[in-house]
C-alpha cells in the first residue's frame, strides 16, 4: 500500500522559511518523478515544482528563485525548502505522486 506522508507545515512570517517534508513507502521511490502541490483559499490546487528520477527539478513561474524540490532516495522523502515566503503562498501543500498517490496535505500560513 503506497503511502505518502507530509511534515513540516505551520505558520512563517513573510520573507521566512519553510521546508516541508513528505516521507513515502510502498512505492519505488527512486525512479517515480514526485511533485508538491498547493491550494490556497479559493483557488485551485497547481503543482509548484517537480523533481525526476533523474534529480532534475522544474518549478512554477511564482515559486521560481525561491523554492527548491529535493529528495532523498534512500529516505525515500521528498522535501520542498519554502524561502522568502510570500502571503500568497499560503494553503494546504501536497505531495504528489506520478502513479497519482497524494498525501493528505500540510498547512502552510503565511503570518507576521
């Protein structure tokens, strides 16, 4: 049963940092391309940043130059580093699968 699990949401003020986590298991990891997702209020979920099997990353437009997707396949865990955090990155993020698994989603809020 593949399982994604993801950490490290809470609340950061503007310009903070971030860096969430998604732990996976039951899945072959090390070459599935895994994404982070977000919603925020009212808005519809988008994919901010992708990483390969390969390692090669590729970030949304809004998120560019700021955040970065890594992943550790011995760990079997993919994380998202959230730096100089802007209120419109708030929302609930998920970890995304390519064999279309998610997580069931971390808060992310954006406060001073």
């Amino acid at each position: 049963q593949v399982q994604l699990v993801e950490s490290g949401g809470g609340t950061v003020p503007p310009g903070g940092s971030l860096r969430l986590s998604c732990a996976t298991s039951g899945m072959v990891f090390g070459i599935t391309a895994m994404d982070w997702y977000r919603q925020g209020s009212g808005k519809e979920r988008e994919r901010v940043a992708r990483i390969t099997g390969r390692n090669t990353p590729v970030y949304a437009e809004t998120v560019k130059g700021r955040f970065t997707i890594s992943r550790d396949n011995a760990k079997e865990t993919v994380y998202l580093q959230m730096d100089n955090v802007r209120p419109d990155d708030a929302g609930v993020y998920y970890c995304h699968s390519d064999l279309e698994d998610w997580g069931q989603g971390t808060q992310v809020t954006v406060s001073s």
